[in-house]
C-alpha cells in the first residue's frame, strides 16, 4: 500500500514556499501526500500548545489534496502575469516529478478537475516540460481559446455577464477586451484591448462552429468563477471551525452560500 504524508508548514509565505518545494520530492517518490494549511501566523506547535491534540486531528481532518493547495497558493502567490497560469505552471512542473505513469495519470485527472482544462492539455504540457521546452504554451492556449470564442461569438457573453465581470479576469490584456465587450466596444478600436483581440482573432479555422465553442467557453467561466466561490466559501468554513465557531452566524451563512453555490454548478452540468 502507498504511505501516506500530510505535510504541515507554518502559515505565513515562507512556510508555503518551504510545502511547495516539499510537494514536488514527495510526490516523486510515489507518496500519497496531503497538505494542512495553517492560518498566517500560526505553526504546527503554537497550534498543537493552544488546542491540544483534539485541535491538531481537527484541522489534520480538513487536509487539502495537493492540487487544491496549489490552486489556492498559486491565486493568492504575488508575481508577474496571470496566477492562474502560474499556479498551472506549478502543477506541470509537480507532474513531472511523477515517474508512475498510473499515478501521473491519476495526478492529471484531478488536475483537469481542479482547473477546468483538458486532460490532454495538461499532459501535452508535461510532455514539453520534459523535453526541455516551454510548456507555457498550451496552457495560455487553453486558458485564452475560451476568450477567444467570445469575440466570434458574442451572444454568448449574456450568460457570462451574469456571474463574471471585467475585473475577474487577471490577465491584463483579456481584462482590457473584457472591459470592450461587456461595455459594447469593438476591441480591435481600443488601445488596450486592441494587440490580443488582434492575435485572437487572427489565424482561426473557417470552420469552428464558434457558436457552440462559445456556448462551452462561457458555461466553463462560469463554472470555473463558482467553483473558486465555493472553494473560498469551504475553506473559511474549516477555518470557523478550527476556531472552534461552528455555531456562529457566519457559519451557517456560509453553509447555506456553499449549499446554493454546489446547486448552481450542478445546474451547469446537466
């Protein structure tokens, strides 16, 4: 059977930058691996000091899978460019740490899960990243085909509208063409829209049913906005309940905003 590790750092960035690194050796070493994410400031022994062991089997109960921790780390890390990329990035650059290939295929499931893209994407990324050559490539396609899809078919955006805004997007030029669009504007007249509505439109096949990748794209994006929310919602829901707070008002707020978000996604996949 495969021994498994739940890894625990203090909470503040170092201690994150010291699990992500740690991630990559374990899972290369064919351990099932789990993270424990610690509120800013504290660490495994204040912790254990102020709540006792029942506290420590308490949040060792709400231990994330790696790729949920990478996806909230890499959103929340400070860099250049889109987190979202960067986290991905992340994500191919554990993959290749896995030499079982069943493993590396279950690793990749639940990535595509987790992210919202292609399986054959993600391993065409892993496959680049292991030939030396950069595995950015398909991922920004991917993360940009459904934007692109907006522009030839515009009618789609009513459905996005009614959960995304321009300021969702963290990519500065999607930002500016989502800006365009949602306000009426042509993209390609606008400065700063005008360089990647230019390149997304240029090169595409005559034949895309665009319509109907559109209709895709935009159920994906939204999807993928209420999933983050839901994401968002569970986490301070453990977090309420480390401290203890399990009867507070906030806590049955949230249950019942994760309960109508869980209905939304459902009604999206039927």
């Amino acid at each position: 059977s495969t021994s498994r590790v739940v890894l625990t750092y203090d909470g503040d960035r170092a201690g994150q930058e010291a699990m992500m690194r740690s991630l990559g050796t374990l899972l290369g070493e064919g351990l099932d691996v789990w993270v424990i994410e610690l509120p800013g400031g504290e660490d495994p022994d204040s912790l254990v000091r102020r709540r006792g062991a029942a506290g420590w089997l308490e949040v060792r109960r709400a231990a994330a899978d790696p790729l949920e921790f990478v996806q909230r780390h890499g959103l929340k890390a400070g860099g250049v460019g889109d987190p979202r990329e960067r986290a991905l990035q992340a994500v191919v650059r554990l993959a290749t740490a896995i030499g079982d290939p069943i493993r590396l295929e279950m690793f990749l499931e639940r990535a595509s899960q987790v992210f919202g893209l292609p399986e054959a994407t993600l391993r065409r990324a892993v496959s680049l990243k292991r030939a030396g050559q950069g595995a950015e490539r398909p991922l920004r396609a991917a993360l940009r085909e459904r934007f692109q899809s907006l522009l030839h078919a515009p009618e789609a955006l009513e459905q996005v509208r009614e959960h995304l805004s321009p300021e969702d997007f963290a990519d500065p030029g999607c930002a500016a063409v989502a800006h365009c669009l949602w306000s009426g504007q042509v993209p390609s007249t606008v400065e700063d829209a005008a360089p990647l509505a230019r390149e997304l439109m240029a090169g595409t096949l005559e034949d895309t049913d665009w319509t109907r990748v559109a209709e895709e794209g935009a159920r994906a994006l939204v999807q993928r906005r209420l999933e983050g929310q839901l994401k968002n919602a569970q986490q301070r829901l453990r977090e309420l309940q480390r401290q203890g707070l399990g009867s507070d008002p906030e806590t049955g707020r949230l249950l019942h905003h994760s309960q109508e978000l869980a209905r939304s996604i459902k009604a999206l996949n039927r």
